[in-house]
C-alpha cells in the first residue's frame, strides 16, 4: 500500500454504502410513522398525489422499511442498492417536478430533513444516488480487474 492511501475491498464499500442506506430508509419511514397523520395530511395536499394520500401514506413507509431490510440481508443487498436507487430517482423527480410546477410544496419532514432547503435536499438526494450506483457498479469492476479501491 501506497503511503497516504487508504485501500479497501469493494464489498466492504459496498457495505458502507448499505449501511449508509439503511440510516436513511429506516430514519424517513419511522419519521414518516412516527407521525403518520401529518405525512398523510401533507400527501393529501400535493398536487400529484391527492386522491391516493391513504394508499401512498402506506406504501411509502413500508416500502422504505422493505429496502432497508433488502440492504441488511448479504444475499438481497444487490436487489436493495437497485431499490434505493429507483426510490432515490423517483423521490428526486417528484421533488424537482413540485418545486417547478408546483403552487403548494407539501413537507412532512421532521428533524434532519426539515433543517434542509430544498434545493440542499436535492443535493443530498443526487449524492446519495451516485453513492448507490457506485455501489453498484465498483465491486462488479472490481471482480472483472482483481483489485482494491485505493483512496487517496
């Protein structure tokens, strides 16, 4: 190893990564729980999903809960990064199409994420997306090349 970096395995990034993933999913779904009637309320008044509050108010915490636990078992990781990336993409696209055309930005965010701006929102939702498809596609480079991920 080269003095002043750090090498790792890709499965241990890609670990990380899951890791990092599962915080996340597990924090926003029982944000989302914790106080169910304000996030359905807030569904309630966004433009794109009114009339579905009820069904997405379920589905959106569950499936969060579904992906995180994906992430923590070693044989369903891999189908877990895909799932956080699409939920990462859908979330980021529903965000940029409110903030656009939107009259009313509904926000049922608590702690962490209600000290975010929006645009810093997306900002986090785009980092969290490149983590995810590097986790994605490192160890599967790292298998075809036989080595470590070195980081200076």
């Amino acid at each position: 190893m080269k003095a002043g970096l750090i090498s790792f395995s890709s499965q241990r990034y890609q670990r990380v990564i899951a890791i990092l993933l599962i915080l996340l999913w597990a924090y926003s779904a029982v944000d989302k729980l914790t106080d169910f009637p304000k996030f359905r309320l807030e569904l309630g008044k966004s433009p794109l999903i009114s009339g579905f509050q009820n069904v997405v108010a379920v589905i959106v915490p569950l499936t969060e809960l579904t992906v995180a636990l994906l992430l923590r078992i070693k044989k369903t990781v891999i189908p877990g990064l895909y799932a956080s990336f699409a939920l990462l993409s859908l979330f980021t696209a529903y965000l940029v199409v409110i903030l656009n055309y939107s009259y009313y930005i509904p926000c049922s965010c608590n702690g962490l994420m209600a000290s975010m701006s929006w645009s810093a929102h997306i900002v986090f939702n785009i980092v969290c997306l490149l983590l995810t498809a590097s986790a994605i596609v490192i160890p599967d480079y790292d298998q075809r090349k036989g080595g470590a991920i070195s980081v200076a």
